[in-house]
C-alpha cells in the first residue's frame, strides 16, 4: 500500500512540475474584460461591432474565430486599429477609426479580450 502512495505522488509531481508553467503564464495573458469593455465604449466601437451578431462591422466573437491559432492575430489586430485602413461597410468603403487609448497595454488588452470571446 506505502508503494501505491509513492507511486501517486511521484505521478502527482511530474503533473504538477508540467502544469506549472501554464498556471503562471496564465494570468499574464488573460484579458481584464471590464476595461478591454470599457475602451471599447469610449472609442465608440458598440456603434459598428458586437459581440455575438454582425452590425456595421464583424462580430467579435466571428473576429477571435477568424484569428483563432494564428500567432500573428494580436500584431494584425494592432496595426489595424491603430493605422485605420480602409473597411467595408455594406457597399462603402471607410476608414476604420483610429482607437484612442492611454497605452499600447490598454489597446492590447483589448484586442486580446477580444481573441479570447
């Protein structure tokens, strides 16, 4: 019995020492959803984009399925809204409005929110 108790420990150890890198990575990544919300309140982005269903732009959550998997998503997604290239919107085309935010964080946090619905 003392045997099977080393056993399982010793296997509890090798899960621990492998997960351990993926529970402290995570909250480095993990999008704060109030103020990723909130930015995207002040930059008007509601008016064009929601969450679940196509308005004027894409969904988002129709955006994080398009990027999923690609390395590159978060980088895209900066240049895109800090450059405001032309969109489409219906049968027009306009220029995606610049975000406005108080760092390159506050705009990562958003986009990262945003690859995460």
């Amino acid at each position: 019995m003392e045997q099977d108790v080393k056993v399982t420990r010793s296997r509890l150890l090798v899960v621990v020492a492998l997960a351990a890198p993926m529970l402290i990575a995570a909250p480095a990544i993990a999008a704060d959803a109030a103020a990723a919300q909130a930015l995207a309140q002040q930059n008007k982005c509601f008016s064009c984009h929601s969450v679940e269903k196509d308005k004027g732009g894409p969904a988002w959550k129709a955006v994080a399925a398009k990027y999923k998997g690609n390395k590159d998503a978060v980088a895209i997604l900066t240049k895109h809204l800090e450059t405001g290239p032309k969109v489409k919107m219906g049968s027009m085309e306009v220029d995606h409005p610049i975000i406005n935010a108080k760092s390159p964080a506050d705009t990562k946090n958003l986009i990262e929110w945003l690859l995460s619905l």
